[in-house]
C-alpha cells in the first residue's frame, strides 16, 4: 500500500466500531449502526457469528451501502466468502482464522486487510504477508471476547514501531480508559460496548471520537 493511502487508512481507523447483536434490545443493527455513524464513527466491521450465510450477506450489503453514504470503510469479520461476493471494503481475520496472506490472495490487492495480533512476531508476520492494518489487544479487560489476550501497554508500543502498517487499539476499552493509551504509536481504537452498549449511540460515538483524537495526538 502506498504511503498516501496508508495515511488515509490510518486517519479512518479513529474510531472503528465493530457490530455486536448482543447489546441491540429491541433496536434493529441497521438503526444502532446508522446512530453511531451518526455521532462520528470513521470504520466499521460487521461482526456476525451465528447467522446463516444468505441472511449474512444480505444484512451486509446494507450496511455496506450505509457506510458508503458516510465515506466510511467497512469491513467483514472473519467471512472472506461473504466480503468477496458482496464487495465489501475488506475483511478483517484473527489469527485463529484464515492465514493472512492466504486472504490477500482472494480478495485481491485493493481490498483493506487487517489482522488481528497480541505479539511483535505476530504483528510482523502480518504485515510481511499482506496486512493493510493490525488490530491489537485486548489492551483492558474485556467481555466481548472469551479468548482475547492481554496485550500490555509496552507490548503495544512495540508492536507499532515494529511495524509501518497502521495500528488500532481493542479491547475493554471505554471513554475512561481510552486516555490510557496515549503515547503507544496508535491510530485508532476498536470498540463493541463503548458505543453500542450506550443509551444514546449517537453521543456515545461523538464523545468517545473527540476523546480519542486527542489521545493520538497527545
């Protein structure tokens, strides 16, 4: 990726949310989405781990059109089949997952690929094998996710200058805590709960973007 468009990459990974039914009540995903667009978020993924693929894809075409109404990249989890055939963005995979340069292949070269680390090793191999970003964590205890292992502040630190790829901070991360960060070489942060786990979305996103700008560039 060239350094113009990985600049651009970085500035729209401020603050990416990432979609969980959990946390919708008796709201619909395509109202919580729009909401937290609404206040501001800069990067969505469709998270999606037990629907069926026809259900799948045709939820993702929507928000996938959502999304480009705001100029915002979107990206699937995990479903490379899926973000192929609907044209997503790009697809974001863990290390559980498919290996990354194995869905660089598939989707191709102009696809955003990110690529989930918690080691230097980890985050090196990525990029060597074809990742556009790394998502690191969890940086702070964290519900969403059963496996997720903790990455401390100095391991994060040395993942971002280990690598010239951008760098998005997840993980049990809050409008508190986000401040917490500042200093380890990030651009962004990831959050399920931070913002769909709020009452009012919308203010929840604008809130949690303006505090995170200024994390960056403390």
């Amino acid at each position: 990726m060239k350094r113009d468009m990985r600049d651009k990459l970085a500035e729209s990974l401020l603050l990416y949310a990432v979609t969980d039914r959990h946390w919708l009540g008796d709201r619909t995903l395509y109202d919580v989405v729009r909401e937290s667009l609404d206040g501001g978020v800069t990067f969505l993924q469709l998270r999606e781990k037990d629907l069926d693929d026809e259900t799948f894809f045709q939820e993702a075409v929507r928000l996938r059109d959502m999304a480009r109404e705001y100029g915002v990249p979107f990206v699937i989890n995990d479903n490379v089949d899926i973000a192929v055939r609907m044209d997503a963005d790009g697809v974001h995979v863990g290390q559980s997952d498919m290996e990354a340069g194995d869905v660089r292949a598939l989707i191709g070269p102009d696809k955003i690929l990110g690529v989930s680390a918690q080691t230097v090793e980890q985050a090196v191999l990525a990029e060597k094998r074809g990742a556009d970003y790394l998502g690191v964590g969890a940086v702070f205890p964290t519900g969403s996710k059963d496996d997720a292992d903790d990455v401390s502040f100095e391991t994060l630190r040395a993942i971002c200058e280990a690598v010239s790829i951008p760098v998005v901070a997840i993980g049990g991360i809050t409008a508190d805590n986000t401040p917490e960060l500042a200093g380890s070489g990030i651009c962004g942060i990831a959050v399920i709960s931070a913002i769909y786990g709020q009452k009012d979305i919308c203010k929840a996103a604008a809130s949690l973007k303006k505090i995170t700008a200024e994390m960056v560039r403390a």
